[in-house]
C-alpha cells in the first residue's frame, strides 16, 4: 500500500522538546499509513522578508520549504506557546508561505503542547485558517499542562491525553486519504 507524505512541522526547535515526542508519537500511531517527515531546517530560515518574496530573490532554503510543504500529502504541525502566541520561528517560516498559497486545501492537523496553550492554539488555528489548510474539529488539539502529560522521554503518561492523539491521528488518516 502506498503511504501518504505527511510533512511534520515542530514549532519548537528545542532538542527535548515535548512537541517533538508528540509528533515522533502521531508517526509511530500511523506507520502503516502515513510516512511522516520531520522538517529540519525550521531555525535556518531566514527572517521573512516581502522584498525578497521574489522569483528573482527568494532564498533558496525558503524555495525548499515551500516545495516539500507544496509536494506533502498533508501537514502535521506540533507547537508550544511563547509569550501567549506562536513562536517566532513557526509564524516566521507560515509567513514564507503566505504569497505562494502552498498550505491551500492542504489537509492539516494541528497540536499545541505547551504549559498552558490556550491563545497559541487559538493563533495557530487562526493562521492556517487564513491560508485555507484544510482541518477538522477531530484533528486539531490543545494539550495543556504538556510536561506533566508527557514524559521526557516522550512516554504519554496521562489515558486521556493518549487517547485524544490516537483519535486525532485515526482522523488525520482519514483527512489525508480524501
Ligand atoms: C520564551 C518562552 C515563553 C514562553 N511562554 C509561554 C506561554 O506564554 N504559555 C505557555 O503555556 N508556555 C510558555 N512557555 C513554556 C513553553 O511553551 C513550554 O515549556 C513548552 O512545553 C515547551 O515546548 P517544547 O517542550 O516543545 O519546547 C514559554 C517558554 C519560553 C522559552
């Protein structure tokens, strides 16, 4: 069977970071159906810039982005909250994205791991709203109180929290497979 393309973006670039265990733990649940890819170069993009949003200008590193978000199946973005919005670095990179439409009708879902969450997730649904991804009630979800949910290894230490990512995750698959 072939396996649908997931790019996976974590809006954390910290190296223990409980969004990164929360995607590795979505691609574990959907292995045989998703082949999740996480993007690497979230903090080499540089700052976005309209005045290089060119053909003639634009950063390779941000023609790559583009092109791995524009040839994915569907999106899986993981994301703390810093200072009650989305980190830099994440809006940075959906900024990138804005003038060439990649995200549109792109079959998405959305988590925010984080301490409490609650106006990144409301910014982050607002965002891919704005560049009309494609979500559901069934896979966007806000985990609050991360840390004490998921160990540092990356072990889902809370039943509720594990079946929630398992229910997202048998709705992404859905979402991605049309
Ligand atoms: C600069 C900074 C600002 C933060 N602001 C918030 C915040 O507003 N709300 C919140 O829930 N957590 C906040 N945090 C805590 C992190 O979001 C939280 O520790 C999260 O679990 C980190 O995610 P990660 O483990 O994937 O890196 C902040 C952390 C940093 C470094």
């Amino acid at each position: 069977m072939n396996k649908k393309h997931i790019l996976a973006i974590c809006g954390s670039t910290r190296a223990a970071s409980v969004n990164l265990h929360v995607i590795k733990h979505i691609a574990s649940l959907t292995e045989d159906e998703l082949d999740v890819e996480l993007y690497e170069d979230l903090v080499n993009l540089p700052q976005f810039n309209p005045d290089t949003d060119t053909t003639e200008q634009l950063p390779a590193i941000v023609a790559g982005f583009r092109n791995k978000v524009k040839q994915a199946d569907g999106i899986l973005i993981c994301t703390p909250e810093y200072v009650f919005t989305l980190p830099g670095s994440l809006k940075n990179a959906l900024e990138w994205t804005v003038s060439a439409t990649v995200f549109s009708d792109k079959p998405t879902a959305l988590i925010t791991a984080s301490g409490m969450g609650a106006k990144a997730h409301e910014a982050l649904l607002l965002v891919m709203k704005t560049i009309q991804t494609v979500f559901t009630d069934e896979t966007q979800l806000l985990i609050s109180g991360a840390k004490s949910k998921i160990s540092k290894e990356g072990m889902i230490q809370d039943p509720k929290t594990e079946t929630n990512l398992r229910n997202l995750a048998a709705a992404f698959v859905l979402l991605v497979k049309g």
